[in-house]
C-alpha cells in the first residue's frame, strides 16, 4: 500500500502566521509530550512512522512548499507540482510518478489523505485497513467516515446505504448512498440520524483506477510528459472528478478524535498554552489567546474568547467564532509574505520603499543556521549589501571564500555569484535595491569555487 498526502493549502485561513510558503501545516504551535513544539505535518509524519507507514507514504505539494518540507522533515518522498491546479491534478501527478518511476503495480493500493488531519494514533489503523475493504467490498474506491460528534456546518457528509456487513477482518463497511455537501444545521441532525460520517478526506484505490482514467481522457501516463502538460489537466477537485463519478463506493467507519484544524477557533482549542511569545493578558480575558512573532509586547485585557495573532505579514484581532472569516477578509490581498522559512533558515522583511526614479529598496533580516549554506546564486536586477549583526561565517563571491564576523559589511554587486555558510548561527541585515525584488529575481549557478578549504583569510 502506498499514501499519497496532500499538503497544498494558500494559507490564508490562519493568516497572518500562514501565508503563500509557510501554509498552516507547517506552524509549530503544537505540544508534544516533552514539551517541544512541532507542526501539523511533523504530528502526522511522527504518527505515520508510528503505524509502521512512513516508508510508504509521499507528499504531492508545490514548489513554493517544498523546502519547508524538507526543513521539518528532512529528506522525504515528495511530488512536485509545478503548479497549483486542485486535487485531481496533484493526485494524478502522484499516481503517475507512482506507476513511471517508481514502477509501482497497477494493483497496488493507494491511499489519499490530508497532510494535516489532527487525529489518534488508532486513525491510521484504520486508514491500513482500506486496502482490505476495497477486497472485501469489490468498490473501486473505498473512503474513510469519522463518525459526527454534533451537526456540523462546516464538513461534508457521507450518507450511506442502510444495510451494514463486514469485511474478512472483522471491520465494518458499507456502500455509500449519497454525498451532501455544508448542509444546514437542521439537515446535518437529519444526516446523522441516518448513520450519516464526516467526509475526512481520505479515500484509496487501486492504482490502475487513475492510470486508465488518464489513458480515458488522453493525458500522459509518462511522467515526464504530464510534467510538461500539467497545465492542460482539468483543474477540479478529485471529489468531482472521480468519487461522484463512481457507481459503487464503500466507506469505513472511524469512530476515534478527528479535527480539522483549518481556522483559529479549532486550532486554539488544541492550543495548551494561552500566550506564544511575547504577550500577556489578564485573568478576566477567559479563553483568548496570544500568538506573537514578533519583537513588541501584545497585551490583551478584558477581552474574552478571542485570537491575538501577530506577524510580519499583519495582526489579527478577531472574535474567535467568527475568526473563519479572515480568508475573506484577506482573499484578495495578493502580497509577498514578509517571513519566510528556509531550509536553512529564515528571511524577514523588516521595510520596503519605493524611490521617485523607480528604484525598489528591501531591508531584511537573513536567519542562517549553524553548517548550513545558502545556494551559489546571482541577481539579475538588484545589488545587495550585508552588515553581519551576530554570528561568524564565510563568504563566497565569485569563486573565492572570506570569513564573515560581527560588524562586517558586503557589499554584492547585481550579476555576481555569491553564497554563505554559517560557521555558527549567523545573522546578516540585508539592503537590497534595484529595479526587481521579486522572488524570481534568483538564478542558481553550479557550484564552482565552492570548496571552502580555500577560504582565505581563514583562521
């Protein structure tokens, strides 16, 4: 069996800590046991390697996320997709890539889940348990329920057939009647009196269902290809593309803790601690809470139930109940995100200005952690200049190696190469002017003169 996990959210639901690269999955704003925080997407991979399940599973995400993967989890499985284009292309991706080059059989089983289902250890024996569902049922798709703990508006329900059997395993399944999408609170008490399950998102099938459905709509089935032409697949979701469109379709019951923590009043209620950075509040402010990235004190007094949220992108103070609104609230606001987390560190946006003569200023503060580097690249349209604020590391310009110390500034002209290594956690303020900031304004160069025992100047 193999799991695909979808991580590809735009983050705005739990804006302003979540933005275009850092989605809500990769917020560490959960306690673990020992008292560490961790993400939601570190949770799920620790909870899969639990369930013996890790070696098997990929992530489908976009470019833009694919660092902050790889920076949480270190080296895993990913599918990239060039684009974004909604759950049937990305799942489609992941099959292809599956069956071309990984050379999986078109037999083999494969599960579909979100990246960040906030669940029990227990829903991912229930989610091994699908593949002999599919066997028992004889569907071609088989989806997993979580039983309803209240008539709620904001999930999709999952009605099924009345009659109840078992599977060879002793697991119960049945054939699914019907779907109902966000009904009403009246109409969900209806559902669940009718054995209706939250639809989680989750659903398997064997491989060959998606392979022939391409080979149907004459899509590549080479990986490489359907790369190329990614563009060109239907941007749908894999509910109305293929689970409607199925004749039979089982579903099994999981009766454990599941939440969707995609809004800030569910978020917090998982939330221990009231205050995250620097913040307080008074006793009377029942329920609320502060989350602060940044530097200035947030005080919060006789305010209850509610969500003090603040970073470089913006602040949020909003009505907890009423905090799922904040993705409309900021849908049209198309800015580029004032943090960022790197694989090897992180970068803030500290200004920006915009001269008469058309010249763009950025101040930022460039995070590099201890023996990591950044890649040999080059701008095309901009200079930059570095003032070193605390740390020691090594410069690389245009092949030759320097060391880099406390009260240190660079200067790197637009076109010329340049890279650093942190000997020790290292803190630069960068100035970067010229006619394009913009994240495109980045060419990676080969890595030529990127020995470092050539450093000079070296100790």
């Amino acid at each position: 069996m193999k799991l695909i996990l979808l991580s590809g959210s735009s983050g705005k639901r739990l804006w302003p800590l979540s933005n275009e690269t850092r989605s809500k999955q990769f917020l560490k704003v959960l306690a673990r046991e020992d008292g560490t925080m961790e993400s939601m997407v570190q949770r799920v991979w620790r909870q899969l390697r639990s369930a013996g399940l890790a070696q098997d599973a990929y992530i489908a995400t976009g470019s833009r996320q694919a660092e902050m993967i790889r920076a949480q989890l270190g080296d895993v499985p990913t599918v990239l997709e060039p684009m974004r284009r909604d759950t049937f292309p990305a799942i489609s991706l992941a099959a292809v890539y599956l069956y071309a080059i990984e050379g999986v059989s078109l037999q083999e089983t494969v599960v579909v889940l979100p990246v960040d289902p906030y669940v029990e250890e227990r829903f991912f024996d229930r989610v091994a348990e699908l593949e002999g569902v599919l066997t028992a049922s004889g569907a071609p798709l088989a989806l997993m329920g979580v039983k309803p703990l209240h008539p709620s508006e904001k999930y999709g329900y999952i009605v099924p057939h009345a009659d109840r059997v078992k599977n060879a395993k002793g697991s119960n399944w049945q054939l699914v009647d019907r779907f109902t999408e966000k009904p009403n609170e009246s109409e969900a008490k209806r559902l669940i009196a009718d054995g209706a399950l939250w639809n989680c998102g989750v659903f398997a099938f064997r491989l060959g269902l998606l392979i022939d459905l391409l080979i149907e709509m004459q899509a590549p089935i080479n990986y490489e290809e359907l790369l190329r032409n990614y563009n060109k697949l239907p941007k749908i979701s894999f509910d109305y593309q293929v689970v409607e469109r199925t004749g039979r379709i089982a579903v099994s019951e999981y009766d454990g803790y599941w939440k969707d923590l995609g809004t800030w009043n569910t978020l917090t209620e998982e939330i221990k601690s009231g205050v995250i950075g620097n913040g307080s509040m008074c006793e009377e402010s029942k329920g609320s809470h502060i989350i602060n990235e940044l530097g200035l004190p947030v005080v919060l007094l006789g305010l209850s139930n509610v969500i003090v949220s603040a970073s470089p992108d913006g602040i949020l103070v909003a009505d907890k109940q009423r905090s799922p609104r904040v993705k409309e609230m900021v849908e049209d606001k198309e800015v580029s995100p004032m943090f960022e987390e790197r694989l090897w560190g992180s970068y803030r946006v500290l200004d920006y200005a915009l001269s008469a003569e058309g010249l763009r200023t950025k101040i930022g503060l460039v995070q590099v952690h201890a023996g990591m580097q950044l890649p040999y690249h080059a701008h095309e349209h901009r200079s930059e200049t570095w003032t070193v604020s605390s740390g020691e590391g090594e410069l690389l310009l245009e092949g030759c190696w320097s060391r880099m110390r406390v009260g240190d500034v660079i200067h790197i002209p637009a076109k010329a190469k340049h890279s650093i290594h942190a000997v020790t956690d290292l803190s630069l303020v960068e100035v970067q002017i010229g006619a394009d900031l913009s994240a495109d304004d980045f060419k990676e160069t080969a890595g030529d003169g990127m020995n470092r025992e050539s450093i000079s100047g070296g100790e």
